[in-house]
C-alpha cells in the first residue's frame, strides 16, 4: 500500500464517527445496511442521513469499507485486509 493511501485510511479512522462505524462493522463480521449500523450505533442516531452519508462515503473512498448496492439499500462490509496491511486489528479499535 502506497504512504498516500496509508494517510487517507489514518485520516478516515480519526473520526469518532467513522471509527464507530468501522467498529460495527468489525463486530457484525458479515455485511449489514447502512440502517442496522445507525440503528446499532448511538452516536449516529442524532446525525442528519446527508452527514452519515458522508461518513460512509469517506470510510468507502478510504478502502476500509466496501459498499454494494442490494435493492434500494446500500449494503457495507469491512475491508479488513486494508486495515491489516497497515498493521490495525479491527477487531480491537
């Protein structure tokens, strides 16, 4: 993985928010809409469905998470392996 990548995955997991989503993710260990993330997550429930999808559309744009779109939901799953190449367990964030 490039350095510029490196700092754009870093940059993506020193949200809060984003590192709430991403820990979500790690304990669901499968893919999981969008909707059971936030309905999960308390610190998402008080945010706006534009700012969460702007948290999502970093995490995606980072390589951490993959997105597929299934209908009209949007499902998300971990990139684990991009965490794992820069030395990061999802599993313990």
């Amino acid at each position: 993985m490039e350095q510029k990548q490196k700092v754009e995955v870093l940059k993506a997991l020193a949200d809060e928010t984003r590192l709430s989503i991403v820990r979500k993710l790690a304990e669901h260990g499968k893919p999981v809409t969008s909707c059971d993330i936030v309905c999960s997550c308390k610190s998402l429930e008080s945010l706006s469905q534009p700012a969460v999808s702007h948290h999502f559309g970093k995490l995606v744009a980072a390589g951490i998470i993959r997105e597929e779109k299934q209908g009209t939901q949007k499902v998300y799953e971990l990139s684990a392996e991009v965490l794992e190449s820069i030395g990061i367990d999802a599993t313990k964030l």
